[in-house]
C-alpha cells in the first residue's frame, strides 16, 4: 500500500512540474 501511495506521489510531481514549466515557458514567450 505505501509503494502505491509513494507512486502516486511521484506521478503528482512529475504533473506538478511540467505544469511549472509550461507556465515559464508561457511568461518567456510573453515578455
């Protein structure tokens, strides 16, 4: 059960950071 949690956990980070960098190539773009 805690590896599954620990999965989901790292899968909630990996989205969590390429959002972070859709949104920092979005504000290079625009300035």
């Amino acid at each position: 059960m805690r590896a599954e949690i620990e999965i989901k956990n790292l899968d909630h980070l990996g989205l969590v950071a390429g959002l972070i960098d859709e949104l920092e190539i979005e504000s290079i773009v625009n300035e």
